[in-house]
C-alpha cells in the first residue's frame, strides 16, 4: 500500500505503513471524556445569537445546505424540484442564497445536473453500497465511478463498519484510498470525497476521533458523521470531536479538511448551534461551504422560515414555503 | 533476705522508635501516690517535642498508606502485649494512681478492651462515615475520612493507662501519627507503654511519648506549624492555658478537641467523635462515560 | 467576514433595586443604627444601592431575635414543618431565578450564564436537598437523638453570594438552629432578596436575620456571646482570626478558607477536556474561586501541546458584560481585589516567568483584567503560592507521578485538586495521595447538594454539602 502523497512530509507517512503502525498512531491519539466532551458541546450550545449575527448565521447556513433525498421512493420529478429549490431556496426573495449542494442517489445525477446546469450548486452523490457499505470492493468503484461520470462533483462515501469496529483500520484506510482513486475524473478536477463514518454505529468519540484521522489520513476532503438512516445521526459533540480533529490535522500537516454532520439537524436554532461550534472548536477559517456542510432536508424550511421572520419581523408558517 | 543491689530502670522519652533521654538532659523526680520517690522521668524540652514532630511526620506517610486491616492487627496486637505485662501495668497504675490492686487490674482491663475496640474500628470507621453521594449529574462521587495528619495529644493527668489509651488509640487508628504528652504526676504508664509499642509492630514515629509538663512542651505543640491537630484533653481545669493553646493552634488551623470541662470517665463509651475530630472527609469525583 | 455575535443582553428590569437597605432582623426590615456603604456594579461602578452597616447593638438585636426565633418557635417545630418551609423556599428561588440571577450578576460582576445556570440552580437544589433531612436527622449516622446547636453565626464571602448562603442557611435551620447571617459588604443584595423570600414564605421571624456591613460587623458576630456555632467562608487569614477569637469558647466552628489547587495533567489525559477543565478551573467565576485549579502541574512530555490548546482556547474566551448571554469571563468584584490581583501578576512578571493573555478588548469603566497564564513558574514564586483569586493560571511541570504529588501537596492549604489521565489506576493512587477535601479527576469546578465540600490543613475544617454537612450544625 502506498501513503497517499497529501500526507508526505508531515510525519504521517510512516503511520499509514502498517496495521500495526495504523493501530498504534490510532490508539496512541489522546482519549477523549465522554462526559467532558458533551459538557463542552452543550456549553457552546447556551451561545445566544440574535440580530445580525443570527441574520448571518442563517444564510451561512443556507449556503451550507446539501439539501438531501435518499428515499428508495425518489423520482426524477421529485429531485428536479429539490435541485430548483437548491438554486431559489425562497422564490419571494431573490437575496436569499442558493445552497451549496443537492445530494441524492448515483442513478439520479444526470437528472439533477439537468437542472441545477451551470448554477453553482454541487451534486453530490452517495455511493459505495450506501448506506450500509456492504459489498465488493469492486461494486462500491463501479458505484462511484458510475456517480463521477454522471457528473457527481461530491462523492459520499461510507465506510465499512464492519472492518473498523473489529480493528481491521488498514482494510478501511486501502478502501478510502481506492475511492478517493476512482473519484478521478479524465477531463476534469476530481469529485470531491466525504467519507461518512456512521457515527451511531460507532459507539464511542474515541472511535469518532480514531476514524476521522484515518480517513483524513487516506485522503478524504470531507469527514461526515451520519447517513441519515441509522440513529442517533448527527450530534453535536459528535460533530466537536470531528471538527477537533480537522482543526488538529491542518495544525499537523497544513491541510484542511472539511465536516459535515448529516441527519437530525432540522430547526435553525440547531444549526446555528453548529455554527458556533465551527466558530470556536475549528475557528472561523471553516466558516465556509468549502469547509463545513449540513446534510439535511427540512432544516431548509426552518432556516427560510427563520430568515423571513428577520426581514419581516413577524413569525411565518410552512404554507409559505416549497415542501420539497 | 538478698543482698543483691536492684538494677532500676531508665524512664526515657519514646521517639521514632528509640527510647532517647531529654535532649535537655533535664529530669524530675516521680513519685507514687503516697509521695515515695519511685523514679527519675525525662522532662521533656521544647527540642524533644520538636524531634518528635520530625519523628511523627516522617512515619505519617507510610503508616496512612497501610491497609486498614494492618492497622487494625497492630493495635490488636498492641492489646495482646499489653495483656501479656498485665502485672507490670497493675503495679505502675497501683503506684501512679494510688488504686487498690483489684480496682488497678480492672483499669488494666479497660485499656487492654478499649485498644481491642479501636482495633476493630480500623476497617470500619471509612464504612460509617464514607458515602457514595448521588449528584445530580453523570459522576461518580465518593466521600471517605482520612487521616488528619501529625496529632499532638495532651494526655490526662489523671487516668494515667486507660486515659492515655483513650486518647491516643483512636488517633492512630485511623492512620495518623501521635506526640502525646503524658501525665506529668504519673508518667509510669505512659513509660511502660511506650515499651509495649516497641514491641508491637508499630512502626517507629507513629507513636511518640514524652513525659513531662503540658504547660512547657504544649505551647511549641500547639504552635507548631507541621502539627496538623491537638488534643487538648490534658489541660482540663486550666482554661487560660486551655485558651492559649487554641489561640496558638489557630496559626495553622488546627484541628482543636477542646479541654473539657472535667476529666472525663473513660469507663464510659467513647463513641465516635474521639477518631472524628482527626478525620477530614476527601471527596473524589470522576465522569461516568464510556 | 468574521462570525461576530452580536449583543444578547438579559434584561435588567426584572429586578428592583431599592435605593437603600435596612437590616432584616426578627422578620422585618429594619434601620440601623450604624452608619451606611454604597454597593456599586464592579462592571459599571454604577451605585446600586445604600445598604446599612450593623453596628454591635444591631448585632445583638439580630442575635436576640434568633435566640428567640430558637427558644419559642424553631426548636419546637418538628422536622417535617421545617422541612416544608425550606421545600417553599427552594421552591421561590426556582420561581425567581431569573431574577436572582439578573441580580447576581450585576451586584457581583460574574457572567449572567453562570449566576443563571449554576449558582441559582445549586442555590435552589441545596434547599431542596437540606430539606429533605429535617425530618430524618435520626437516620444521619450521628445517634438516634441529634439535636441542634442553637444560633448560628454565618459570614459569606462575595465571590458566589447567594450560593454560599444557601450552603451556610439551608443546613443550619434543617437540623433546627437559627441563623444570622452576614453577606459580604461587596455583594449584599442577593442576600436582601433572598430576606424578602424567607418573608414570602412566612417563614417564622427571627428565624434567618441578615445583616449588613463589613468585617466590624462580622467580627461582632463571632464575638458575640449568644451564638453557638460560627460558619465562616472566605480567605484562610480572617479564618484564622476567627478560630483565635472562639478559643476558650463552646462555640462550634466551620471554616471554609483559601485554596492553591493543583490541577495536574499527565501526558496519557484526554486532552481536550483536560483544556476545559483547565480554563473551567481558573477563570469560572473570574477565577474568584477558593478552590480554582491556580496551579496547573503538566507533564513534560505534552506540556509544550498543551499549552498551545489552552491559549488557542483561551483566545475564544469572551471577556465584558456580565449581563451579556455570551460573557465567559465578567468584571472583578472589586477595585481593592483587582488591585491585588495586579499586584501579584507583577510579582509574577518580576519573578521571572513568562505573562501572557489572549488580545482582549476590555471595557473602559469598571474592574477588568484579562485571562491570563504564567509560564516557567516554579514552586518559589510568590504565584505559585499565594493565592490570587483571579483569572490568573501559573503552569508548572512535572516528569513523574511522585513529582506531581509532592509538588501539589507542597502548600499550606488543601481545599482540592484535579487529576487528568486515562488510566484509572493512577487516579485512584493520585486521589489518595493528595491532600485535598476534593479531588476532581477529569473533571473541575463541579459542586452538588449532596456532595461534601471543605478542606484539609489551612484551607480550613468541616465540611459543607451532604450528610457530612449535617455535622456542623447538630450536636
């Protein structure tokens, strides 16, 4: 197995040499209190945000949106009005920004690149057996490199729980690298690589530490908690131990790496409680689409619903906003 | 009818485990209860008191750590040896507190029962007071006594063995480390005992003995900054001295267990507050989290 | 563009301030016969309120309305029915906590999150707790009999007002004993709040007396020959004058004094928690805490890493308003202790070690000082010694576990102490070893009902909170 060359030089080469070196780097990163880490979660979350730093919060978070639709029920027409929406979340307001990405499944990129065209707005696509990542190592390839030439800008991956909660760290670590791989694209820049840890599954934040520097370590642009089909999904002292880790991994190696929590996030108040957090637990350099994502899908509404009673100063209701 | 000269005994000071004469080279005349001249005793100095602090502070460390439940066979053992000197012990209360011997024999017993009962208490006492305290919170919480440290203990003047038992049984039971002052009038016991604690396991320092005047030694006791606590039972009817000392004792915050008003009856239970008054309650918490 | 959060003031009109204060005693607010003291908002230095200071005649007065409170009304009542008046009480701080808290904040300077959520909280739970005990002192493990001492004598510090009056007045009438109880001259008005609360609850008069002034007046209380018991909070040198003045007395005493807290991190400690419970240690409260981690003991080996995570920390912590939702760190509580504090820093600066604070605007008017830590402090400076109460760390090192024990115990004082590692066997070794009254082992700065608080050596004796809190008020 070769180290991937993001890592060359910080010292982390010779961690990925190795099972034996991967466990020890792994085992080997400070353990994380439990009850300590969701005391700080919960404290940042006592944050009052009013006025114009809420006005801001909110549309930060509208552009942090990859607003989401994994249903085995999706239709093409039912993706077409997501991507719509992604592009004019609030068709009343033409300054209300666009979201950063749509995300569904492999088979319905070509219809939401239709749509969104030359908007901005980023597909993204889960791939690799989502969202249980069991299969063949070759399927979960043919699956992303199919998302990738259909036009995925994003791929979201998950990895094999499997692998990792029985120690197996190099079988996980070769996965990610041979997706990261197949991300490529031959006319173009490759698609960017989430890697979803299916947090829930995980148990513990030392596993949620452990992992994250092991996907980041294989090359993944993203770190994401959550498929949104297993609970407890995102959390946010799940999401505080990510973001420490991202924060940590750049100290390191120079490179940043961005964060996504994905599921369960749905009122606006929430959300901005993760913006907080991205604000003092990484710092405001991830304050940003590039760097820090919500995977959600009613978390929209709330946020327009939220942003409309700032304009308007009087509270809406959700007759006045799209379902999609 | 023998011609034979007796060999008399040296009464010596007891401190960290040697038997050393006053560093002052003073003494004073001991006499029974009927005025004879029975012995010279150490008068102990200032000096002693201080070594004897040395001596108490350096055997605290190691005598606190020990399992409860050696303790507990030490000061067990402490009674079996004083049992086995009975004799010996009768005669010195006969001679110190001017009992009969029947009443002597029963004072004896009292303090070979009371160590039998400090004894037990070793692994007892962190059951009783500790506590497994229920916060509201996601924390275990545990409270258990420890030892206060170096006790100076100014013993009774009058109850020579079963008073000076009482009083230094239960401080060191629990793990610290003593300097008592006996009686002055009747320091023959406390002699004796210092004896019977050579010969019982008990590690030198844990217990240091000094014979001679409260009113001299206890003002350095009681001002002395590496003294965690003293026992003012010995000055009973003496409240200006009783007062002085607690006003010295208050520059480091000592512990204090006042003089009372009277000697007390040491037939009587002791109850727990003789080994509370040196306990402090430490409480540890930690995070229950996975 | 930045993520600056805007103001988010709570609201002071919840509470009223009147323009002066009487004294409470035997139920009634009353004028005093001393003279009076301004308490001002250390924040703004705005005057609150006039607020009398009691002279020794009104001392007597307040001692004499609680002997009688005691003789006629309190002794008798059996625990149930004094249990139900502290359950009431617990109950009307929990209905007026918000303006508790408000008012907490502005007479003290500390931020409105922690006056809102710990000290009103713990202030609400310690009643309820301490209630439930007046009806089950015989199950105490103090004999089948317990009775109470008769009038307490209790004298609180400024830095948790309210919170140490719940810790000194809810215990003290559970196990049957009346009380007057002297606030800080600082920070009276949490405590006149909390008279006109007793009132609401028809509380019996004479029951809990307040009086107000400064430390003549707390020195006629101790002195006075009608009470039984003195509780005292505060620094190490007044508890030692106190335990002068009783001697010779049958007056019982608690004392809960000064500390130089340790808190030690070995290299194997979760790391980022260990980060917040350091700042938790020493800034909570504007580090105005008698048991604050002031000495932070890392390991060698990841001292250089640590650091770095505690001032990149440091730096997000938001220093001003006290009344502002998102404050961390509020106003000093007084000119005279942030004079000391200043004090002390340049001692430490003179010593040698290296002074640093995160850039930190701070208001104009008021008393502020910014977080602050001292690196290569060692045992002999004065700031590793002495305790500053302030927002002031010093960082020592350490290469062993023996190392670490011995430099934490090296201090006259013995209040707590914190312990970091994952290995639980050291922490049971180090809690042990460390001659503290509370030993937090990945974690700092938690206080509960139920839970005993107090210290070894200097740092004073008897404990507060829990059954072991019973015993300073029954014989």
């Amino acid at each position: 197995m070769t180290a991937t060359p993001t890592i060359l030089g910080s010292g982390l080469d010779e961690v990925t040499r190795s099972e034996a070196s991967l466990r020890q780097f792994l085992h080997g990163l400070p353990g994380v209190d439990q009850v300590g880490a969701e005391a700080r979660a919960a404290g940042l979350g006592t944050r009052s945000i009013k006025t114009t730093a809420k006005a801001y919060a909110l549309d930060l978070a509208i552009r942090m949106v990859d607003l989401t639709t994994l249903e085995g029920a999706d239709t093409p027409g039912k993706v077409r009005a997501l991507a719509s929406k992604a592009m004019r979340p609030d068709p009343a307001d033409p300054d209300c920004p666009s979201v950063a990405a749509v995300c569904v499944y492999p088979d319905m990129v070509a219809t939401v690149r239709e749509t969104l065209g030359g908007s901005g707005v980023h597909i993204a696509a889960v791939a690799t057996a989502f969202p249980s990542g069991r299969a063949a190592l070759d399927i979960k390839l043919a699956d992303t490199a199919d998302a990738v030439e259909a036009g995925a800008d994003e791929i979201d991956m998950v990895i094999d729980r499997g692998a990792f909660l029985s120690g197996r760290y190099q079988q996980v670590y070769d996965e990610i690298v041979a997706v990261k791989a197949a991300c490529a694209r031959a006319d173009g820049p490759s698609a960017h690589l989430k890697v979803i840890f299916e947090t829930g599954e995980l148990q513990t934040y030392d596993n949620v530490r452990r992992v994250s520097w092991l996907a980041m370590m294989a090359g993944a642009d993203f770190i994401k908690t959550s498929t949104g089909k297993v609970q407890p999904a995102a959390t946010l002292p799940v999401t505080m131990i990510m973001l420490e880790a991202v924060r940590d991994f750049r100290e390191q190696t120079g490179r940043m790496i961005g964060v996504k929590p994905a599921g369960g996030i749905r009122t606006s108040k929430d959300a901005i409680k993760y913006l907080v957090m991205v604000n003092e637990v990484a710092g405001p350099d991830w304050l940003d689409p590039d760097w820090f994502r919500f995977g959600a899908s009613t978390l929209l509404n709330d946020l327009l619903m939220q942003r409309t009673k700032m304009t308007t100063g009087r509270y809406s209701g959700p007759d006045y906003f799209t379902l999609d | 009818m023998s011609d034979r000269i007796d060999v008399r005994k040296t009464y010596k000071l007891y401190i960290g485990g040697a038997f050393p004469r006053s560093e002052s080279a003073y003494s004073y005349e001991v006499r029974d209860s009927r005025g004879a001249f029975v012995a010279n005793a150490a008068l102990a100095s200032r000096k002693d008191a201080r070594d004897a602090v040395v001596a108490a502070r350096k055997a605290f460390g190691s005598w606190s750590a020990r399992t409860a439940y050696n303790r507990a066979q030490i000061l067990y053992r402490i009674a079996e040896v004083l049992e086995d000197r009975r004799p010996q012990f009768v005669q010195a209360v006969v001679q110190s507190e001017g009992l009969s011997s029947s009443k002597a024999e029963k004072v004896v017993d009292a303090a070979v029962d009371r160590l039998v009962w400090y004894a037990g208490w070793a692994d007892k006492i962190t059951q009783v007071l500790g506590s497994a305290n229920p916060v509201a919170g996601p924390f275990f919480n545990l409270s258990t006594p420890e030892p206060t440290g170096v006790v100076a203990v100014l013993a009774p003047q009058e109850s020579s063995l079963l008073g000076l038992i009482s009083v230094v049984a239960p401080v060191i039971v629990t793990g610290n480390t003593v300097v008592v002052v006996s009686s002055y009038d009747r320091p023959l016991p406390a002699v004796n005992l210092a004896e019977v604690l050579a010969t019982s396991d008990v590690p030198g320092g844990v217990v240091n003995l000094l014979t001679g005047s409260a009113a001299t030694v206890a003002p350095w006791l009681a001002a002395h900054m590496d003294v965690n606590a003293i026992d003012l039972t010995g000055v009973v009817g003496d409240a200006a001295l009783a007062t002085e000392l607690e006003v010295a004792a208050a520059d480091n915050l000592k512990r204090v267990r006042r003089a009372p008003a009277v000697e007390p009856d040491w037939s009587a239970d002791p109850g727990l507050e003789p080994m509370t008054t040196f306990l402090e309650i430490k409480t540890v918490w930690h995070p229950i989290g996975v | 563009m930045p993520f600056e959060y805007a103001p988010a003031p709570e609201s002071r009109s919840i509470v009223d301030i009147k323009a002066s204060y009487g004294l409470f005693i035997d139920g009634e607010f009353v004028d005093g016969h001393g003279k009076s003291f301004k308490t001002i908002s250390p924040s703004t230095e705005e005057v609150l309120a006039e607020v009398a200071e009691a002279d020794e005649a009104d001392v007597d007065a307040a001692v004499k309305a609680a002997r009688k409170a005691y003789d006629k009304v309190w002794s008798k009542l059996p625990g149930r029915e004094r249990a139900k008046y502290l359950y009431r009480i617990a109950r009307i701080i929990q209905e007026r906590s918000r303006e508790l808290a408000v008012l907490e904040s502005i007479d003290n300077g500390k931020p409105i999150k922690e006056s809102r959520d710990v000290d009103i909280p713990i202030v609400a739970a310690h009643f309820f707790y301490y209630a439930g005990w007046a009806d089950k002192l015989e199950y105490a493990g103090r004999g089948t009999d317990p009775q109470p001492l008769g009038v307490a004598g209790q004298i609180i510090p400024w830095n948790f007002p309210l919170l140490m009056l719940a810790w000194k007045i809810a215990p003290a009438l559970a196990c049957g004993n009346t009380v007057v109880l002297k606030p800080a001259e600082t920070t009276p008005l949490t405590a006149l709040l909390f008279a006109e609360i007793c009132q609401q609850a028809d509380l019996p008069p004479g029951v809990v007396n307040i009086i107000t002034g400064a430390g003549g007046t707390g020195q006629a209380l101790v002195a006075h020959r009608g009470i039984d018991k003195v509780a005292f909070t505060g620094s190490t040198e007044v508890g030692k004058a106190i335990a002068r003045t009783v001697a010779g007395t049958d007056k019982k005493v608690t004392l809960e004094l000064g500390g130089k807290a340790a808190n030690i991190v070995f290299d194997d400690a979760p790391l980022d928690q260990a980060v917040e419970g350091i700042v938790t240690g020493i800034f909570f409260n504007q580090g105005h805490v008698c048991c604050a981690g002031s000495r932070l003991l890392v390991q060698e080996s990841v001292a250089e890493e640590l650091l770095a995570r505690l001032k990149r920390r440091m730096s997000t912590l938001r220093v001003g308003d006290p009344l502002d939702k998102n404050t961390d760190i509020g106003a000093i509580n007084s000119a005279e202790q942030l004079a000391r504090i200043r004090e002390l820093s340049a001692i430490g600066e003179a010593e040698g070690a290296g002074r640093w604070s995160p850039e930190c605007e701070l208001p104009t008017t008021g008393f502020w000082f910014p977080p602050t830590l001292f690196t290569d402090v060692t045992q002999a400076h004065r700031i590793a010694r002495e305790e500053i109460f302030g927002p002031v760390l010093s960082v020592l090192t350490f290469r062993t576990p023996s190392e670490a024990v011995e430099k934490a115990n090296n201090t006259p004082y013995g209040l707590s102490a914190g312990v970091w590692t994952e290995k639980g066997s050291r922490i049971l070794s180090m809690a042990n070893q460390l001659r503290a009254g509370v030993v937090w082992a990945n974690t700092f700065n938690k206080f509960d009902p139920t839970s005993p608080f107090g210290g070894f050596k200097e740092s004073g004796y008897g404990r507060e909170g829990g059954r072991h809190g019973l015993e300073a008020y029954l014989k």
